[in-house]
C-alpha cells in the first residue's frame, strides 16, 4: 500500500488548477471509497477502509487550512458557514476514530459505517453549497489557481488519520506537521512488521 492518502492523490488533473475543482473531484473520490468499502469484504474492505481515512483526514485537513479560513473571510455570514462545517468535521473524525478501532468484520462496522457515509455525504453537500459555490462566484481563476496550489500544500503536510479537535487552520498549523509525523511513522512501520496499514 502507497503512503499517499489515495492512488490519486499524487496525479495530476486539468482541473487541479482550480480548488473549486479539485474539491469537487475530491468528494467524488470519497463517494467512490465508500461505495467500494461497502461493497468489498474482508481484506478488501480493510485496504479500501484505509484509503478512506487517509483521504478524509487529509482532505479535511487541507479544507481546514486553505477553504475555511477563506469562506469565513470573504462569505456572507462567513464565520456562522464555517463553524457549522467544523462540527461536523469533527463529529465525523470521532466517528472515524471509532471505526478505525474496530474490526472491518465487527458485526456493528456496516452499520456505523453507514451512518459515517450519510454524515459526511450531508457535510459535503453543504460544502458545495454554502462554500463552493461562493467561493467560485467571488474570486478569479488566478486566486482559484492559488487557492489549489496551497489546498494541495496543505495536503503534503496533513496527518493521514483523524484528530477530533484539530479542526482550525490555527491548531493544524501548530500541530498538523507533528501529526503528520507521527502517522506516517506509525504507517511505515505498520508495513515495515507486514502489519494492515
């Protein structure tokens, strides 16, 4: 297993050049790893559940430092759009964190995972619609370009698991690279021992 958080996150794609975009592209991906988790089992499952916490905890994470802080800026009611998305950040971390201690075969794995796919379904939906959408209609495809090369920065540098309580651009600029750290750590040793990682 590749130390990124998906296969494609390393690849280059013409719409990377605009973080709307890319964004978009992103939760398509995640809608795609839940839907595979979903429909795989045993060893399959546990790879594809993997994939999928690396991508939401490093999507996030990047959201957190690159859209919010933008969105709580530059939107009407910004400040009100953006504390109602780290909610559910951070409701869906937790909810990551218990998941990944369980078992992909636990008997309660489908059922929280479910309920996991429902609320980041709703979170992303109301991304798109109370922050992407303005952020397209606000800015020019020149800032659009920036804001894609900082979300991808941001990404380089994210931890690859959830960390309930870390959702400001503040705390992960303070801890993420520490946490980035110590994952990828745990990750390369996990594979090192020929552990599920």
């Amino acid at each position: 297993m590749s130390d990124s958080p998906t296969p494609q996150a390393g690849d280059e794609h013409p719409a990377d050049d605009d973080v709307v975009a890319l964004l978009m592209r992103q939760h398509g991906d995640i809608r795609n790893l839940f839907d595979e988790v979903e429909a795989a089992a045993g060893e399959q499952r546990r790879e594809a559940f993997r994939r999928l916490v690396r991508l939401l905890a490093v999507h996030e994470t990047a959201e957190e430092e690159v859209v919010h802080p933008f969105a709580r800026r530059a939107l009407p009611a910004g400040d009100r759009v953006v504390e109602d998305r780290l909610a559910e950040e951070k409701s869906a971390k937790e909810s990551l964190v218990t998941l990944d201690d369980l078992d992909t075969d636990d008997p309660t794995f489908m059922l929280r995972f479910m309920k996991l796919r429902k609320d980041v379904q709703e979170h992303a939906r109301a991304e798109e619609r109370y922050e992407f959408i303005h952020i397209r209609r606000s800015v020019d495809s020149s800032r659009l370009a920036a804001m894609a090369k900082a979300f991808k920065a941001a990404e380089a540098l994210a931890p690859t698991q959830p960390h309930p309580g870390v959702e400001s651009a503040t705390a992960n600029i303070a801890l993420g690279a520490v946490l980035a750290l110590v994952d990828r750590t745990r990750h390369a040793v996990q594979k090192a021992m020929g552990e599920d990682g």
